[in-house]
C-alpha cells in the first residue's frame, strides 16, 4: 500500500519492529508499530506450537488456529481488534504526516 499510494499501511513497521524486539530495544519496537505487541507473542506460540507438534506428532497448529478462529468470531473480540487496528493505523498515519 505504502509503495502505492506513499501512505504507511496498518503493517508498516512491523517485521522493523519485531527486530527492534530481537535486539532488546522494546521501546522502539513498539513505536516502530505496536502491532508488535500482539505478533510477538503469536509468533512465539506458533513456533513452540510447530516445534511441539512436531515432536510429539500432534497437530497443535490446527488446534491454535481453530481456537484462535472462534475467538476472533466472537462480535466483541472481532470489533476490539478492528478498533486496535485502526488506532495502529492512526497512529502511523500522524507519524508520517507529523
């Protein structure tokens, strides 16, 4: 999007941040794009998902997903997440023009 039409996107920033995360600098992970604070910790999860699914010949991937899926379809849950997002979005969108 930000290619595109030069206006950041509700993503932009976060792979930065997530490095900024590996480096111990929390701060500037999350100004970078606080969506960090829920793709960290979700990528955590998936990875010792993966790695315990693997070796314990589980599907626990499946079972996350479909977990995840029947919170996210909970109306509340659903319009918690589309308000943190575009408060992200805001909050990138002052950043760029300010």
């Amino acid at each position: 999007m930000r290619s595109v039409t030069g206006v950041p996107c509700p993503a932009c920033g976060t792979t930065r941040g997530l490095l900024h995360l590996l480096h111990g600098e929390a701060w500037q992970a999350v100004v970078s794009n606080p969506n960090v604070l829920i793709v960290a910790p979700a990528a955590l999860v998936f990875t010792f998902a993966l790695v315990g699914g693997w070796l314990c010949r589980k599907p626990f991937t499946q079972q996350i997903y479909a977990q995840v899926q029947r919170v996210l379809s909970r109306k509340r849950v659903f319009a918690a997440f589309v308000a943190w997002e575009l408060c992200v979005w805001a909050f990138l969108l002052f950043r760029h023009f300010h």
